[in-house]
C-alpha cells in the first residue's frame, strides 16, 4: 500500500509534469486540499480541556510546522446543538478558534462570519467540551475564507505575490469557478488551495483533484 507521504510525493511529480506539459496555458495548476472542520487552541485551554500539563499528540504531519492531533473535541451552539469528533490541530496558538462550514454554523446555531483564519475579532461566540473540562469562547468561531498555501518558488511561477486575490476554475462536470480565493506566501508552504466541506460538496471536488488559478488583477 502506498503511503501518504508517497502519495504527496506523487501528486507533487504529477503537477510538475504538467505544468512543464503546457498545462499553464490554461492556468496555473494547484492540487486542492478539502479541509473540515478544526480547531485551534492555546496551551491554557488544552490543559483546560484534557488536563494540567497535557501536550498534543501528533497524528499527521501538515504543511508549515502544523500538524492534526490525536485530540478531539465536542463543539457546542448557542442552541446547545453538538458536533463531536472535531479534531484539533497543533501546535498550540496565542488565540483559540473554531474553523467550520456554513452547513455546520448551521447545525450548530451560530452565526460564523467568513474571515481569514487568525482574524477572530467579533466573530462568533462557541463552546468547546473534553474529556476533562469545557471552555466558552465568547468570539472565535469563523468560516475560513478559501486560500492557497505557495512556496516563493511556486508564487512566481504562477505569477502572483503574497495576499494577491485571484479567480480559480475546476475543469470537471461542474465546471466550478472560484473567485475571491487569497493567496498565502511562505518557504514552509506546499502548494495547495483550501477549500471547506461546502465548497468541495457543491463543486464535486475532493482532496488530490487539480484547479487552474486564472490571476484576477495581472
């Protein structure tokens, strides 16, 4: 069985062959990401929810030095609506966020704004429940706003700069185009565009699929 680290390492070979293929001609080509729902936490509220001195436990390794954990929580709306299961990822940040669909806000009863992540001022208030306590985050659950992680390297060649806001289009039966889609630049990213359950249900893309970037303000 081929692991995932070979698998990224094949989809990595993959998108460079077409790129050098040609493929640029109808844009730059980025492997997609489907991420669901997540949690942030700081070190404070970890203990809060799993007990004094308790530190995150890697299970997956994601890009920029984060990782998804072993940990998980119950989130909780303001109409005491649940959803369990949500994973954690690390490692710990100043500032605790909920990142969720609308479908989820939804369920959950809470009026999640689409923000950047990190940009929790004034966003929605959520509960997080462990298995040793519970925590109240009176603003800090968000829709994240669909991105996509580049290295320098990969930001030239397709010819965008660091918070640049392109369009991006997937070539299958849905024939989706994205738009509003933020650039994030950094030497710890791999190229990939994040979208959330939402997005990827009503366009009929899943993890590994490739999109072509179409730049908005050449």
């Amino acid at each position: 069985m081929v692991d995932e680290k070979n698998i990224e390492q094949i989809t990595r070979l993959v998108m460079e062959m077409l790129q050098e293929g040609g493929s640029q001609k109808e844009g730059f080509l980025v492997p997609v990401g489907v991420s669901a729902r997540h949690v942030h936490l700081t070190q404070s509220d970890v203990e809060t929810l799993f007990g004094a001195g308790c530190q995150l436990t890697k299970k997956k390794e994601l890009m920029g030095g984060q990782f998804a954990s072993n940990e998980q929580v119950t989130i909780v709306g303001t109409k005491l609506r649940a959803i369990e299961n949500v994973r954690i990822l690390g490692p710990v940040r100043k500032a605790s966020q909920v990142e969720i669909s609308k479908t989820d806000a939804m369920k959950l009863g809470v009026r999640a704004p689409l923000r950047d992540s990190g940009d929790i001022a004034g966003s929605a208030p959520i509960a997080v429940v462990g298995p040793k306590g519970a925590i109240y985050l009176k603003e800090g659950c968000i829709v994240a706003r669909r991105h996509i992680h580049m290295s320098p390297a990969d930001a030239k060649a397709a010819g965008v700069r660091d918070k640049d806001v392109v369009s991006v289009t997937a070539a299958n039966e849905r024939g989706t185009t994205f738009d509003e889609v933020l650039i994030r630049v950094d030497e710890s990213f791999t190229l990939e565009m994040h979208i959330d359950t939402d997005e990827a249900n009503a366009s009929d893309i899943k993890t590994g699929d490739a999109v072509a970037i179409h730049v908005k303000n050449p």
